[in-house]
C-alpha cells in the first residue's frame, strides 16, 4: 500500500487505545437482554447467487465458483468481479418491510453489513469510490438500514470484513495453469482498477490456496486504510455495535489500529448517550484480548456458561446467497438459540437476501415460524440470565470448527435460564409418557408453581430435589417447549453465580 501513516482520531472519552483501559468496558443490558439479532450479511456478491467468498474464489481455477463464473459470465480476464459489482442493483430492497419482518420473527438488534472482504462499501465512503451509492445500487445501504432500525427502536450494529481484504483479493492477480486461457492474467492486474482490487500482487500465493494464512497482512499502509475505514464508519453511523471478521485487527502493529478503533467506537457512544452502550465483538478467545468487548464464535457456541456475555453468528444456509443451500429448518434454529442462550450468549442469525433485496419463500416462512415460537416462548429467552447449570440431559451441541449439525435431542435433555425467582426450563424432546422430570433444583429450592408456556399452569410433585411435572396430551409447540417453574428458597435464594 502507498497511503500514508495515519493514526487514527479517538474521540474524546474514559477509553485510551490500550488494554489496560479497555479492560474497563462493562457489557450494556441492552446487548444481554436482547438474545436475539438479525443481521443483513449482503453484498455484490450475492448477484451470482452461488454463495460466500465469491469475490475470491472466481478468480481460483477449478473452484465451483470459478466453473460458474466462467459458464456464466465469461473468463475474469475478461469479465471480473467489477462487473459483477455493477450489476448489484437492490432494486427490490424495501428496509421497512424487512425490519417489519425481523421485529415480527422475534429480533431486539439489527445489524448490517459495512464491507466484505471484497472492499465494496455498502454506504457513500470517502475512502473508496468502490460503493453502493456510486457503482450498482445508488443507495446508501447502511444507512438505509439504521433509519429503518432506528424507527422500530432497535440497536443498530455495522459487520466490517476488511482486515483481511489485502491478501484475500490477491488471487485475482493471477492466471489460469491450463486450458485455452493459460497465462492470461485476470482483471485484477489493471492498476486502472486497484482501488477495488487491491495493490497486492506480492501477496497472491504460489499455489491455489483456500484460505491465506495469515488472515491479517503485516503492512502499516493497509493498517492505515483499514483504520480509517472503520473510523469513518463509526463517525458517520454511531453503532451499538461493530463487529470485525476475526481476531482484534493488526494487534502486532506498533501503533495497534484495532484498540483506536474500539477506544473511539465506546468514546463516541458514551459522548452521544452519555455512558457507552455500544458493543465490540471480534473473534480471539484469549481471555487478555476477549476482555475489550464481547467475544463472537462463528457457526459454533461454548460447551458451558460463559463467565461473561458472547455471541454465535450464523446463517440460516451460506453467508450470501446460494441457490444450492439447503437451509436451517426454524426448529433447529430455535435449538441453538436455546442452547445458546442458556450458556450466557446471544445468537445472530444472518438470512440471506437475494440481490434484488427481498427474501425468498423459504426464509421467509422460517422467520415467521421462528416468530411464532417466540410469541409464546420468549418468556423464557429476553432478559433473563443463566441458571446455576445451563441444563441436564444426555445430548449436546458439538464443539468442533464451524459444526452446526441438528442434535437429536430427547425429552431428558433440559436447557435452563432464569428471571428472579423463576427458572425457565425448556425440553427439547417432547415426552412420550407426558412428563417432564428435572434433576437440577437444589435441595433448598422449593418449586411453587409450574406453568407451561402457550397452555397455562400444570401439576407437579416435588420430592428429594426431584420436580416431576404432569403435562398436556399436545404440546403449545413444535419444538423445545418451555416450563416457567417458580420458586422459593428455604434460605436466600441465588439461581445465578454473579453472572
């Protein structure tokens, strides 16, 4: 990169640009209570409709996407990824409506996509002319989204991919080994066009790799560009939340970007509503990185309760869309939410959009079905805090990369939160014999009542710790219907650990 040195401003505020004051940062009510987000993962890429990474991957012989971009569009020597930029126009893009529909499918946040790694801005950015009001759209699609959440009262947060932006567009320096186009090079090599496609030809591996490693480039001038970037973002659009697509960016650079970043977000939030409420997230599990804000697991969750707030991001299929996804059905959907929530987290769940802006039939009924659970389940999910135990049962989500597989749970399998005095117990199998039974009160909890959610109060017996509770013939719900027990304590009740 040739742009110079910059160092990033930091509003002005409790927070400087290091650990040591970030460490400072109390996790907002809002963020905890909300359990539920919806975020809008959509871009030029989705205009193929043949999924995430498309950016890159074209420009990758022998990929799917390659295959596709050649049989569809043409070489990307001679057809590349700024074409495909300009025919994104999002003319069917209603944000009312959508939001309409996240609020309705239970969401308490919203949060939109800044940039992908494929460096197009989906606002007017005066850092690359490379952005949806200048090329494709016309629209400032961020901010477009924050007025439509800003009407329904919801926090708005920003998604920004660009750290890794450098060395994930370097393919497209490249050229095909085989085949009637051997030793053309790609689109990508016209400086004419480097502004979208990146200065980063020293970057382009030698063999076809899938992801480059590492994921962030060592660089101070990209360090530079990638901060004033984000800064922008957050002057222009004061997020409730920002989330990076990784670990805390560039945090070996001598002047660390990343802190600057977080520093001004929390600075500029406390100077708006007077104390921060804003939320950084990124994807570095270490306990003296992870402290800066809320940890995020992509497509994967923690085995227990967290000592503090986090969050899953996943999709319902890929992350842009695809037309050969299968998708998430809402029951499963609704599975990690429960889980996820009964471990201290939240869940953000992108639905893909199809380039003209609207969802099709299939998200569609999965957000009204999820909708529908949450109108008589919710209960148990907003504002509430974890139970001593996240739950009991022989079944468990499994731990393992971005694993997401449907778990088959049986009627033993409880996952708890609780509220004051009330535990919320879900049961993910629905019993055969028409009871629940739960292991998990302590010998002071005395068990007063038991409601089942969607029906109403139901008997129960409470013997040795042991609550055994009598249910209907049909279930309220589908899936993972939810018992409200409430409690006295023979001495001061405590369900939660200071969590």
């Amino acid at each position: 990169m040739t742009r110079s040195m910059v160092s990033g401003s930091v509003a002005k505020g409790p927070f400087d640009a290091t650990f040591e004051s970030l460490m400072g940062f109390e996790c907002p009510e809002w963020f905890r209570d909300a359990k539920l987000g919806i975020w809008s993962h959509w871009g030029p890429q989705s205009v193929p409709r043949y999924g995430d990474w498309y950016a890159r991957n074209m420009y990758r012989e022998g990929s799917d996407q390659y295959r596709y971009h050649l049989r569809t569009y043409g070489h990307p020597s001679e057809f590349g990824y700024k074409d495909v930029v300009r025919q994104w126009k999002a003319e069917r893009f209603d944000p009312d409506a959508l939001m309409d529909r996240f609020v309705a499918a239970g969401a308490r946040y919203f949060v939109a996509q800044a940039v992908h790694h494929d460096n197009f801005f989906n606002y007017e950015s005066s850092v690359n002319r490379w952005n949806s009001v200048k090329i494709g759209p016309g629209k400032d699609i961020v901010g477009l989204w924050k007025a439509a959440a800003d009407e329904r009262g919801l926090p708005f947060g920003i998604t920004e991919h660009l750290g890794a932006a450098l060395g994930w567009m370097a393919v497209n320096k490249g050229s095909d080994k085989r085949g009637p186009f051997a030793g053309v090079p790609y689109d990508g090599t016209d400086p004419a066009n480097w502004d979208l496609y990146l200065d980063n030809s020293r970057f382009l591996p030698a063999e076809d790799i899938e992801v480059q490693d590492p994921w962030y480039c060592n660089e101070p001038g990209w360090h530079s560009y990638w901060l004033e970037a984000v800064t922008e973002m957050i002057d222009r659009y004061q997020p409730d939340l920002l989330y990076s697509d990784g670990p805390l960016p560039f945090g070996d650079a001598g002047y660390t970007p990343g802190l600057r970043a977080v520093a001004h977000l929390y600075n500029t939030s406390g100077l708006i509503h007077g104390t921060n409420r804003a939320v950084y997230q990124q994807k570095d599990r270490r306990p003296e990185v992870s402290v800066v804000g809320v940890l995020d697991i992509e497509r994967s969750q923690t085995p227990g309760i967290h000592p503090t707030p986090w969050q899953t991001d996943t999709s319902v299929g890929d992350w842009f869309y695809n037309v050969r996804d299968v998708y998430k059905t809402a029951g499963h959907v609704i599975e990690l939410l429960v889980d996820i929530v009964s471990k201290n987290g939240n869940l953000l769940l992108n639905v893909p959009q199809l380039p003209d802006g609207t969802l099709d039939l299939e998200c569609s009924q999965l957000l009204d079905d999820l909708g529908a659970w949450m109108r008589v389940c919710g209960e148990g999910i907003y504002g509430t805090r974890p139970f001593r135990v996240f739950g009991e049962g022989p079944s468990s989500v499994v731990i393992h990369g971005f694993t997401e597989d449907r778990v088959n749970w049986t009627s033993s399998d409880f996952r708890f939160t609780c509220r004051e005095n009330t535990v919320y117990a879900f049961q993910l199998g629905w019993p055969d014999d028409g009871r629940a039974v739960i292991r998990s009160l302590a010998g002071h909890e005395v068990v007063t009542g038991v409601r089942l959610l969607g029906h109403g109060p139901v008997p129960f017996e409470q013997a040795h710790g042991i609550l055994v509770v009598r249910l209907p013939e049909a279930s309220p719900v589908d899936v993972a219907n939810c018992l409200a027990v409430d409690l006295r304590a023979r001495r001061a009740l405590r369900l939660t650990e200071d969590i």
